[in-house]
C-alpha cells in the first residue's frame, strides 16, 4: 500500500488487479470510488480460447 488511497481500497476490500470481462462487444464501463490518479493496462484476452492476443502499455488515469 502506498497512499491514503490504497489504504482505503484495502480496508474497503476494493483493491482492483484482475481480469474482467466486457460489458458489450469490446467495451467495459466501471465506476470509481477513489479519485486521484490510478495506474492502468488493457489487455485484449480472446473469449473463447482465453489467449493473449495484445496488451496496452501502462498509462496513467485521472478521476477529478
């Protein structure tokens, strides 16, 4: 943990860091309880061989 902000995410039980799947076609919307900055990678994973197909490199996210 290195901020206030991680600390709350653990003690909330909300640390992020999985796979998830999409919403709608290649799409995903999330919601965020945390503002700040919050480091981010995409991953394409294909849906029915769950095989790596490419990957963002990591970037950074601002929520005001």
């Amino acid at each position: 943990m290195t901020g206030h902000t991680d600390k709350a995410a653990y003690e909330a039980n909300s640390l992020r860091g999985d796979f998830y799947n999409s919403d709608v076609g290649f799409s995903r919307t999330e919601s965020l309880s945390y503002r700040g900055v919050h480091f981010v990678e995409a991953f394409l994973v294909g849906k029915s061989d769950g095989r790596l197909y490419g990957k963002s490199e990591p970037f950074y996210v601002v929520i005001e």
